[in-house]
C-alpha cells in the first residue's frame, strides 16, 4: 500500500510543479535551452515545450531529433515534482564528445500536470477491455477524456513541422526517436507503433503496462493484443524496452516477459530490439537517469543493437 501512495503523490505532485515552475528556463551544464512558450495546439492544451541544443549547434549541420516525454524533469531538477533530473544535457552531451551518437536535438515535451494519464495511456489498448473496467478506468486516471491519439497528433502534425521548420534537423524516420519513462515509456512505444513513418525508434524506461497503480489483467491484455497487431516492422525501427526490480517496478516483469514474446514473434533481434531487467532499481528518475546512456546508445548509436 505505502508504493501506491508514493506514486499516488507523486502524481498529484506533477500537477502543482507544472504551474508553480511554469515560466522557469531550466539550467543546463552544457548546450542551450529554447522554449516553445505555452505552444498552443488543435488537439491538447497547451504546455512549454523546451529544445535542447548541443554546444556548437549549427545550421551548417544536420542533427537528429529525440522526443521525450515529462518534459520538466529531463534538465533542472528545480522544475520538477521531486526535485530530481534525467541530467539530459550531460549524459547526451558526453556521448556526443566520444562520437558514440551523433549531433542530437532533445525536444522536451511538458506533461499537463491534470492530463498525463489521459494524455499518456495509449487510447485504443481501451477496446479490448470491458465495458465496466473501461468506464472506472476513464473516471479514475483519465479524467473521463482519454486523449493519446490526440495527443500524438498534436506531436506529429504541429510539433514535428514546427521543429524541423525552426531547426537544422533531419526530418526523416531514420533520424527521429521518441522517449519517456512509466507511462512516458508506454506513450512512446505507443507512438511508434501508430506513426511508424515517422518515428525510427522508441525508448521505455520502466514502461507501466499496469496503466496505474494497482495489478490488474485487463490493461496488460489490452497491450499485448494490440502489440501483436500493431507492432511496427522490425526491419527499419528499434525499440528499447527495460524496467527495475524494486518499488512499482517490481510488478512489471512478468507483463514484460510477455511482452517480449510479442516482439520477437514480430522478427525483432538484437540487432534492433533490446529488453532489460536492471535489478535493484526502481520507479524513479535517478534510477533512469543513471542508465540513460543505454538506451541513448541504443537508439541513436553508431552501434545500435549491441549489447
């Protein structure tokens, strides 16, 4: 009971630090931050949008582009509901000074606070559940407004053209990843799977196939059937998936295991999928901060696919 109320918290936290911390540029220790003010949409509300830039960006360059999710937690752990950082800025920067991934920008998306469930849960795993478990579900996480497609659209059709209008990027599939943790992880992998043209590779970082806080079968079911229809084609996209062994991670495995059944099923190796069990962590930012390089290197590496 003490996990569920932690994240419990930790979810009502998220939507006082997405107003109090609303006009604050994080600090960086390396690169540069621009932001897209309160970016207005047709699909969601509108929230900050913040774009890291390395040092010695450029114009003259081209620079792959990775979206990530829980956008005020990834630089300044001011920003953020527990005060903790991913320290994109560091590990990606020092990645790049070894030439183990190339020139990349970081498009950090801001959660809603309010909507993040709403907004995060993949919206069609809700029609393989029952009609009584998708009604209580609805009113408990998504504040009876589930909005993912929504949301993707509000990434693919205004967020993406606007970037690769206003930066040196490479706008195709090979170049443009996406990222996030628990349900940032699983609104990643959703993402690929729907807009397989556009993204060439996602990230989830002890993705929550649970969809909350309490074990249920529903949701997870829902997951693996759409995976087993949806599942983008393993011969141009990667896919990295992981989770820990303590706190709310502790319940992933065996969802997880499954789901790496599905995937290997689809043809993925390990030249382009990897899954990972990192004991002794949990369902918490330092955690997926220490280990950020793995999937980095997984995604945007030179030597993508290696262990």
């Amino acid at each position: 009971m003490k996990v569920w109320v932690k994240f419990l918290h930790a979810v009502l936290l998220c939507v006082a630090a997405a107003g109090s911390a609303a006009q604050a540029l994080p600090t960086v220790a390396n690169g540069r931050i621009e932001r897209l003010a309160n970016m207005s949409s047709r699909f969601v509300d509108p929230r900050h949008v913040d774009v890291w830039l390395p040092d010695g960006y450029s114009t003259a360059k081209r620079y792959n582009v990775l979206y990530m999710q829980d956008g005020q937690a990834l630089f300044d752990g001011r920003l953020s509901w527990d005060k903790e950082s991913w320290h994109v800025d560091v590990t990606l920067s020092g990645l790049m000074r070894e030439g183990r991934v190339p020139d990349t920008i970081v498009v950090a998306i801001w959660n809603t606070g309010k909507y993040r469930f709403s907004e995060y849960f993949p919206q069609k795993f809700l029609a393989s559940v029952s009609e009584p478990f998708r009604r209580q579900y609805e009113a408990k996480y998504l504040e009876n407004r589930p909005q993912a497609d929504n949301y993707l659209r509000f990434i693919v059709e205004e967020l993406k053209p606007a970037i690769d209008a206003r930066y040196a990027t490479r706008p195709g599939r090979a170049s443009t990843f996406i990222m996030g943790s628990s349900m940032g992880g699983m609104i990643s992998v959703y993402a690929m799977n729907e807009y397989p043209q556009v993204f060439g590779g996602a990230a989830g970082l002890s993705i929550a196939w649970i969809s909350g806080f309490e074990p249920n079968f529903e949701l997870p079911l829902a997951g693996f059937n759409y995976l087993r229809d949806k599942l983008a084609p393993p011969q141009d996209h990667r896919l990295y998936m992981d989770h820990g062994t303590l706190e709310l991670d502790r319940l992933f495995g065996v969802y997880q295991a499954f789901v790496d059944e599905i995937v290997r099923d689809r043809g993925y190796t390990s030249a382009n999928w990897r899954t990972w069990r990192v004991d002794g962590t949990g369902h918490n930012v330092p955690d997926w901060a220490a280990r950020l390089e793995v999937p980095l290197i997984f995604l945007l590496g030179r030597g993508a696919g290696t262990p």
